[in-house]
C-alpha cells in the first residue's frame, strides 16, 4: 500500500509524463504543418523565364506555418498553466496540512487546560496568597519545596491540623506565621505561581517531605526520626520514620 508521501509522488509524475505526451504531439504537430506547407509551396512553384522560381505564392502559403507556430506557442503556454496550477495546488495542500497541524496542537493545548483545572488539593484565592506569603518568608529559594510540605502535612494522617490555615497557624511549628494575617498577606507572582504548580499541577521537588528547617539547625531538635530529603536554597527537608 503506498503512503500519503508516495502517492503524492506517484501523481505528479502520471502528471508531468501526461504533460510531456502533450507537448511532444503539440510538436509534432507544427513540425508536420511546417513540412508540409514548405513542400506545398515548392511543389507547386512556377517557373519563370532563366527557370527562376516565383516567389508569390510562398508568402501566400507561409501562413500556415504561421498558424502552426501559435499554436505551438499556445501548447506551451497551456503546459506552463498547468504546471503552475498544480504547484498553486501542491501549496494549497501544504497550507491545509499545517492548518490540520495547529487545529491538533490547540486541541492539546484545550485538553491539557481542563487537566490543569483538576487540583491536587484545590486551594481558595486566600489560602493560594497565605501559601506563597508563608513560602517568600521561609525560603525564597525553596518555595515549591516550602508549599510541598505544606500540601504533604495537609494530606498526612501524621497532623491533627486537615486544613491549610490549621497547618500554618499550628503551633511552633511556622515561625513567619505571626507575621502573616488576613489583611497583610503579600505574595509576589513567582510565589504564587510555585504554590499552584504543586497544589494544581502536582509538581513534586521534595518527595514525602514533611518537615523543614534551616540547615544550621539539629534536626532532632525538631521531630524525632527525621531522615534528610533534600536540602535546597538555605532550607534541609526532612522525612520522618
């Protein structure tokens, strides 16, 4: 079975043989015509005295001849508006295949929008702004990180707290969350982007990590069992056994 490409291929050359056949009779053809009407015109010559031969009649039949080359002259041109209506074709193809192309990748595109619109843990615009705040202040390094362990402690069995303003405000456990109430969050769009692209687009850097600290701090002065994760800006993250 031949391919789109191969077809494709196989059409333009039956074309250009089809083209080729045409312009060889067309030739032939005012070939023929020019032969003849140049033997006609000698066979039928008269002779004048001192056997000079009259030329009257060949300027009466070189029409013909003339008449032979227009139309040659019109087969080309046919053949020429051929050719250029298949290329005129061949681009118009070309046009519709790309066209195809981005109606496929919009489709995508459209797919991959109502995938983002399905939260990992759908947050409200308040908690989205609480999540960065506390991230910008822990860590501007580390925000996806900070908002991971947020979202982990959230999902975990481990934490009384089932809400992301219990998580936050629980006690000794966010420092920078005295600093942070409902009329004074601040949150810049990097902080806000790093708390969707884990709580919305499930963007993991840290694992299971549940904890964190700065990395001058003894983790066992934290929580016992806690194994290192990762460590990531100024900040380690820690798993717990």
């Amino acid at each position: 079975m031949l391919t789109g490409d191969k077809r494709k291929i196989r059409r333009q050359e039956i074309v250009y043989l089809s083209l080729s056949v045409i312009l060889f009779l067309a030739n032939c053809f005012c070939a023929f015509q020019v032969t003849a009407s140049i033997a006609e015109v000698f066979t039928e010559r008269e002779l004048v005295s001192d056997n000079t031969v009259n030329t009257l009649n060949i300027f009466t039949e070189i029409k013909p001849i003339e008449v032979a080359i227009a139309i040659e002259v019109e087969a080309e041109e046919a053949v020429t508006e051929i050719i250029d209506y298949i290329e005129y074709i061949e681009i118009e193809e070309a046009d519709i295949v790309i066209a195809e192309a981005y109606e496929e990748t919009a489709a995508t595109v459209d797919i991959i929008d109502i995938a983002d619109a399905e939260w990992r843990y759908e947050l409200t615009e308040y908690e989205v702004n609480l999540v960065a705040a506390v991230a910008m202040l822990e860590d501007m390094g580390a925000m996806e990180a900070i908002a991971e362990v947020i979202l982990n402690r959230v999902e975990s069995e481990k934490f009384e707290q089932k809400t992301v303003d219990g998580i936050i405000y629980a006690k000794g456990q966010f420092y920078v969350a005295n600093r942070i109430s409902a009329d004074n969050i601040t949150a810049n769009e990097e902080a806000i982007n790093a708390v969707l692209a884990v709580f919305k687009d499930g963007v993991s850097v840290v694992g299971g990590a549940e904890f964190f600290a700065e990395k001058s701090v003894n983790p066992q002065k934290i929580a016992k069992g806690l194994y290192l994760i990762d460590s990531i800006g100024s900040t380690n993250f820690y798993g717990q056994k």
